[in-house]
C-alpha cells in the first residue's frame, strides 16, 4: 500500500513570513499533484509535477518534485491570509488511472 | 456550466438505511471516480470506473455498490448505513493526470 506522509498538519503564521510544507512517500509515483480545498468543496488541482527534479512556479507558490519523484515540496513566500485553507498533496500511480493516493492534508492558517 | 455534479449536498439519515449520492460529470471523461473524506479531512479512494467498468475496488465494505448507467453518471448506493459511513463523499473524473472533483455530500448518519 502505498502511503505519503504529509507535513506539517497544521500550520499558523503570520501574514508575509514564508512556509514550506512537505510530502514524502517510500513509494514512487508517476506524477505527484498539490491540491488546496475550501470548507464546503472539493479540492482543486493547483499544479502537477511529473519529471524527478522539476520545480514549477505559480505566483508566491514554488513547487518541487524530488529526484527519486518519492517526495515533493510547498513553498509559499510572503503568505498572505487568502492563502489560508487545507493543502493536500496527491500521488497518482498508472497516470491516475486507480484514483490518487492522498497525504493527509496541511491546514494552514495565514493570520493578518 | 458545472463540470462535475453531486446531489444531495447534505444527507442525514438513520443507522440501517439504504441511500443514494448521484455524480454527473459534464466533461466527456471517460474515468470517475468516488472518495471518502473522514471528519480528520483524509481523503481516501473507493471506486474507480472506467467506460461504465470498474477499475479497482479498495478495502470498501461491500454494502457500498457504484453504479454508471453512463458514461457521464457514476452514482454511490449505500446499504444498511452504519454510524462509521458519517462522512464527506467526493465523486471525480480525470482527463490525462488531472482529476475534477465535485462538491461533496455530507452524509451523517444518526
């Protein structure tokens, strides 16, 4: 079975400090995804990343896939209190075909 | 123009109960998917179908039965309800590496 261990569980900062959360597996996965869900919804794809080593950007929000694509990391810089929520880091094995493997999530907390 | 459905939003029911959760996908994706997400958040996958055939069945007690009368509808049919199927259920569908979550249902069982 696979397993990722996600962390922390629960983070709170204040507003423009930088936070790193991370997720590691002793399992490789094809492609590893971060999701973030709102109270009320279902989560929400925020990047996929595929090739061991790749780091991909989105705004204040630095992503990165490990060597071995068994670990992945978070970096937010500069949070801001809309970045508050639940973050969920997601393995997907057969590109996604038998449903993702889901850590147990961050919940993070960006105070003003 | 909402891309993946779910009804009800909230269900309450009693202990022994048989339910039903629809899922409509609009996207014309051929895989979906059902999650369980327990009250510590944990997301957990149930069910995948694949062209109206299921794909892999994880440790889920066999009282929980999807169903696809389409290729756009995957519904979750739950027997005898115990107090343990209280949570959050989240239908998807995936096209490529990305999967489309619905809503959720809340479900509670009393």
């Amino acid at each position: 079975t696979q397993l990722l261990e996600q962390s922390p569980q629960f983070l709170s900062i204040q507003e423009g400090e930088n936070l790193t959360v991370y997720c590691n597996s002793s399992s490789v996965f094809s492609s590893l995804q971060w999701y973030r869900q709102e109270p009320g919804e279902g989560p929400v794809l925020l990047v996929t990343v595929v090739t061991g080593g790749e780091v991909k950007k989105l705004k204040r929000l630095t992503f990165q896939f490990g060597d071995a694509r068994k670990d992945s990391s978070l970096h937010i810089t500069a949070a801001q209190p809309g970045d508050t929520g639940l973050y969920l880091c997601a393995g997907a094995s057969r590109g996604g075909a038998d449903g993702l493997t889901f850590g147990k999530g961050t919940h993070l907390i960006i105070q003003p | 123009d909402t891309a993946v459905s779910q009804t009800p939003k909230y269900l309450v029911t009693q202990m022994g109960n048989d339910k039903s959760i629809k899922c409509e996908q609009n996207l014309g994706h051929d895989t979906m998917y059902w999650y369980k997400q327990d009250s510590k958040k944990f997301l957990k996958i149930m069910f995948s179908y694949n062209n109206k055939e299921l794909i892999i069945n994880e440790t889920v007690p066999n009282r929980f039965s999807p169903k696809s009368p389409d290729k756009a509808h995957l519904n979750l049919h739950i027997n005898s309800l115990e107090l343990g199927d209280s949570a959050v259920y989240f239908c998807a569908s995936r096209e490529g590496g990305q999967q489309f979550f619905g809503p959720g249902t809340r479900l509670t069982v009393l």
